[in-house]
C-alpha cells in the first residue's frame, strides 16, 4: 500500500516532490543553493522534475539579469557581448541563421536591460551591462512514479536508458512512493542500474524528512568523441537552456496552465507544500482535467474581481501572485543562504 493520499494524482506527486527537494535535496550530503522546476527538458525528452545545482555566488550575479529566463536567443547575446562598445556583427559569433534573427534579439536584450545598445550611423553596437556568470554546476533529472509496478517501470526504462546514454543530466533518478512492502518493488524492477531510487512519504505531505534514498545513482558522463549523443557545445548550450526555464519558472508554474479563475480552485497545505484543489470535486485535480472545458468549471462571479483599487482581480488573480511571490522568496533565500 503507497503512504499517500488516496485522492493524489501523479501530479499531486510531482509537486510534492518537488518542494521536498526545495527543501531538502540533496538527500545525503552538504545543502547548497539549488533551484527547483518541473516539466523540463528537450524536444525528444521532458523530464517531471528538474533540480539545478549552482553556485551561490554565481547564482547571485545571474541576478543582474533579471528575474525572467533567457530564452536560446537571447543567451547567445548576452554570453557574448563584449566588455566596450562593438558592432553586434563583430561582436558575437555567426549562430547558424540569418543575422536579420540576431538583430532582433539584440533589440529584445536591450529592451530587457541585460545588454546596452546604441546606434553608431546606420550600425548597432552593443556592450555588456556584466559577464555573464557560470552559475550552474550540475542537473539532476528525476521521473516520479507513484506506482511503480511492472508495466510502469517497463515504460520508463526506455526513457531512463536515454537519459542515461545522452547524459545531459548528471544524475537521473526515480521517486516513487513508498509501499509497507518488506523490500520496495522499485529495487526489484529492471531499471538501468545508473538510475537512483527514492521512495517518497507523503501521508504527512511534503516534509524534510519524506524522502529516502533506495539506490544511489552514478554520476553520468557525456558521450566521449565518436560515441552517439550530443557533442559538447550542444550539450553546454542545452543544459544552460534547461537551466534558465528552471531559473525563470519554476515549479508553481503549474497554475499558469491551470484554472485558478474558477470559483471552486483553491489552495490547500499539506505539509510544507500548497496544493491546488477543486472544492466541487472534493480532492485535488490534476492539471489536465483543470481546464475550461471541465464540466465543473464556473467563472468566477464579477463581483469577486472587483474589490479593492485599482482592481486587481478575483482570488485566481490572488492564487498566481501568492505562487510567484513564493517563488522569488525562494530564490532570496537561496541566494543568501538557509
């Protein structure tokens, strides 16, 4: 029998397990600053959740930049632009595409102040505002599978042999919840053996100490010259990629997708976590089935988003602007230190 909820979705998981590595990751070993999303990855891969690793003072002049994420466009101008004053043609390396793109986001760079520019006759030249920091150690990518039964560890041993191979994460691992079984089954299903294990307590929600160690994974390493997988430059671009979505977005991103406009959306705590939850369906809703066309779904009544002045908005307007002020007090506080 799995210690959680008997409403809780995978998504309800996810979350969880999400803000017990926000405040406890790593499982063993020394705290440092890290910063926690979820639904990440590439193209062929997204992973449920996604831990960065920095460093704290790196982490703290990523800052400069500015609270959003720095889309593959805009890094390109930012990592590259020169300490004085230059053409941006001179300045930055050709990127593969036409320069029309570049100039564009040269334009999108100064107007979000991460780069100064000026106009020098009919050219455009820009400088940095400051070196952009090397503020990412590692990755940690890790799928959540409450039930871990045969056919689910079937499915996502294929996934788990890619990330192995590819290696863009330094370390994969699986959450599953944890059973009354004297040996957990997630040790007895056929998972690459670079995969670590952890069993997840969340009858009590999303505490410190919900979180044990089964399996600890290797440490994964990128394909060597001649081997498949991503050659190094891609794999650095990507991995920084991956690493400012989580910077800008985020775990609580999930109610961007969601309905919090609904009159029966509400916030409830367990543990240290803040869970959405449907008062018309009595439980927690997956982020799926919370949509407009759920058969459930009423707007909120106008006269809920018309209080206060200048107005605001109703509740769901409330609900975001709690999870985004959450979000950067966390990264306050991992900036200055536990």
């Amino acid at each position: 029998m799995s210690a959680r909820c008997p409403d809780d979705s995978e998504f309800v998981f996810e979350l969880q397990t999400c803000r017990w590595a926000e405040r406890a990751w790593p499982p063993d070993g020394e705290r440092d600053a890290v910063l926690v999303a979820r639904q990440l990855g590439t193209r062929r891969r997204r992973w449920d959740t996604v831990i960065v690793e920095t460093n704290p003072e790196a982490l703290a002049a990523r800052v400069r930049f500015g609270p959003r994420e720095l889309d593959s466009d805009l890094l390109h101008v930012v990592r590259h632009a020169p300490e004085g004053w230059a053409w941006y043609r001179d300045a930055l390396p050709h990127p593969g595409y036409p320069w029309r793109y570049v100039r564009a986001a040269v334009h999108r760079a100064a107007g979000r102040g991460v780069v100064e520019k000026r106009r020098r006759g009919n050219r455009i030249e820009i400088r940095r505002i400051a070196p952009y920091p090397d503020w990412v150690r590692r990755i940690v990518a890790v799928e959540n599978k409450p039930d871990l039964d045969a056919s689910a560890a079937r499915a996502l041993a294929s996934q788990l042999e890619h990330d192995v191979s590819r290696a863009l994460a330094d370390e994969v691992w699986v959450a599953t919840a944890t059973t009354d079984a004297s040996v957990e089954p997630a040790l007895l299903e056929d998972m690459p053996v670079e995969v670590g294990i952890l069993t997840m307590d969340f009858a009590a929600g999303a505490r410190s100490d919900a979180g044990e160690v089964l399996w600890y994974p290797s440490g994964l390493e990128p394909p060597g010259e001649g081997e498949s997988g991503a050659g190094t430059d891609d794999r650095t671009g990507t991995r920084l990629r991956i690493a400012e979505r989580a910077y800008g977005r985020g775990w609580r991103s999930h109610v961007e997708t969601m309905r919090p406009d609904c009159r029966h959306f509400e916030l409830r705590r367990r543990g240290d976590a803040l869970l959405p939850r449907c008062a018309a369906k009595g439980r927690h809703q997956t982020a799926a089935e919370c949509a407009g066309s759920c058969p459930r779904f009423e707007p909120e009544p106008p006269g809920w988003r018309t209080k206060g002045w200048p107005i605001e908005g109703g509740p769901g307007k409330g609900i975001q602007r709690l999870l985004a002020a959450r979000r950067e007090w966390v990264r306050e506080r991992e900036l200055g230190g536990r």
